[in-house]
C-alpha cells in the first residue's frame, strides 16, 4: 500500500534526512512510502516552470498513493504549511484515506486566542470573534475544521504529540502513532 | 456549470454580504454557484460533531461542484486561509479546473523575505534560506508552488490586485477578472 508522505520537511537544510527517517518507518511497519524527492524535477526555462515541474512530479506521487500522512504541524504561522494542507485536500478529494499529525498539541482555537493577545469575544450572534471581528472556530479541533473534518470524513485518524521547540520538526513520537493507526486501519501487514 | 465559491468571507461579520454579491456576479456571468452556507448545518451532541457537519456539508457542495474559485488573499498570516486552500486541494484532486485570485500583489517570496525581515540569503546549495535555515521560495508565484502548480495543472487561472487594506476581503476587482477568465475557459453562456 502505497503512502505519501507530506510535510514542511522539504524547507530544511536536513530534509533528505529527516524524510529517510519516516519512509524507513513507514516501510517497517509494511508501508510503499512516497514522498518529494523520489523523482527527478524535469529542467526548466524559468523559475515559474520549474515550480509547475515540481508540482507535476508531486501530484504523479499523489496520484499513485493510495493514502497520505501529513505533518500538520504549525509553519511560519499559525498553522499548518499550505503546501501540505493542499495535498491533504487533494488526497481527500480522491477519496483517499488522510492521515496527519502534529508536533504542537495547542488546538486551532488556542493558538488563535495567542494571535488575538486573548482578545477574543462572544459577539452578539453568541460566536467569538477576535478584535478584527473575524470569527474564532472553537470546535476542539487541531486545525481548521476542513483538515480535522476532511480526515475525520475520510477514515483517517490526527495524532498530536507536544515535541521541545528543537525537536518541533524532528520528534516522531506522533508520527510513529498515526503510523501505527494507519497501519491497522488500512490493514497493512 | 456548478462553481464553488471558496474564501475566508466567512470569517467575517458581513459574510453573508460578502457572498451574497460574488454569487450574482457569478450567475451574471452564467454559473450557478454555490458557498458554504448554502445548506444548513445538522444539529450535533458536541462542538467538534458540529464542526464535522459543517464539513461534511461543504464537501458535499464540492462533489456537486464543476470547478472553483477561490479567494487566496492572505489571511492571518503570510498565506491564504487554510481551509480554501484545502478545498483548492480537494477540487484539483477531483480533477475539476481551480480558479483563484489575491487582494495581495506581492508574491510569496517578497511576503516571505518581509517574514525573515529581509534577513534571507542564498545558501551553500545555491537555494536561499530564512535565518531559521528553511528554504524561502522563489518560483515568482503568488503562493506555494503547489497552489499555483496546481491552478495551472488544472487549466486554471490565478488573478491577482492590490486592494487597498480596508478592502481587502470584500474588493471584488481580481475577482471579476478571474470569473471572466473561468468563464471564457469553461465556455460559460
């Protein structure tokens, strides 16, 4: 069973090491882990081709993958890395069975209180809002409702494990959990 | 032709407005468009079940969906609202053309070299890097390159327009370009 493994891993310096680490899990517990990197990106004239090139080798993995994992661990913000959270979704709307983790136990809400400096409000309408009057999801979820609920809808399963700030795109312990979930719901081995 | 309109309007206190306008401008231009909201949300036991409703109502508008548009305009961060670009995701990964548009000019790269306050340099690999050691993109694109990838896979188009801030989220110019575009292409009316 062929799995795609996504995540902002890609950005760092150690990515090659840190995806090595995760395929070489996911194969011993019985996956066929894909993952960026696997195929070669077509040269390019411009900076923009290239882009799409690396988007093309991306979605023939996607294409070929019967499940993702997906590392949703806040990047550069508040949430998860939008690279990822578009394969997440792509992988859904194949009707294909999601599954993420992430490294920051904080729910969506919680973090979002952080962002409004806790100047977050019941509005007349009874939901809260933050100062700029934008709504404030509070439904006990990680992320977003789509991500939750689109994994949730597709059979998969969100681990979350509280990494140290060093570890925050290293520590495993949530990935080897839902890869471990993966695993018995999809009836690998 | 059924377009789903995606954006992060409904964050906002006049989202029904909001809407409202994008949907008869997209039925002037002869789609039947469709929004979250559109269909009421089951009553559920707990927060997190109603927010699974919530998603489970939009997919279904998706599924119905022949094509997309999204608004991209950052949201809370340096990126677009997580939830659209999950359901960009979703669409692309039905096969179904992905239309989008940004109140914001300024291309990934230039948001991101603002995030690092300037401080990004070209690294031993030759691929420039934040101060954190992440890579910082630069493939021209307005987003990461799997959003634009994506919209440009899916014959898609991506409409970009500087809005001044206090109409960031309800000015309506790259929308009605992209609708034009969506349309042209689709071979609407």
């Amino acid at each position: 069973l062929k799995v795609y493994l996504a995540g902002p891993e890609v950005f760092f310096p150690n990515a090659r090491d840190l995806l090595d680490v995760k395929i070489r899990l996911a194969r011993d517990i019985g996956f066929d882990p894909v993952a960026p990197g696997d195929l070669e990106v077509p040269p390019a004239r411009s900076k923009r081709e290239f882009g799409e090139n690396i988007y093309r080798v991306d979605e023939q993995l996607m294409k070929q993958a019967d499940a993702i994992i997906a590392n949703l661990t806040p990047f550069r913000g508040l949430h998860a890395d939008i690279g990822t959270v578009f394969e997440l979704g792509y992988m859904c709307g194949r009707g294909k069975p999601a599954f993420a983790y992430s490294n920051v136990v904080d729910n969506s809400f919680v973090r979002l209180l952080r962002y409004y400096d806790g100047q977050v409000e019941a509005a007349p309408d009874g939901r809260k809002r933050g100062k700029d009057g934008s709504l404030v999801d509070d439904f006990g979820m990680n992320e977003n409702l789509m991500i939750d609920g689109g994994i949730a809808a597709s059979g998969g399963v969100f681990e979350t494990h509280q990494a140290n700030d060093v570890e925050r795109y290293s520590d495993l312990v949530a990935f080897k959990r839902v890869l471990k979930a993966a695993a018995h719901r999809l009836k690998v081995k």
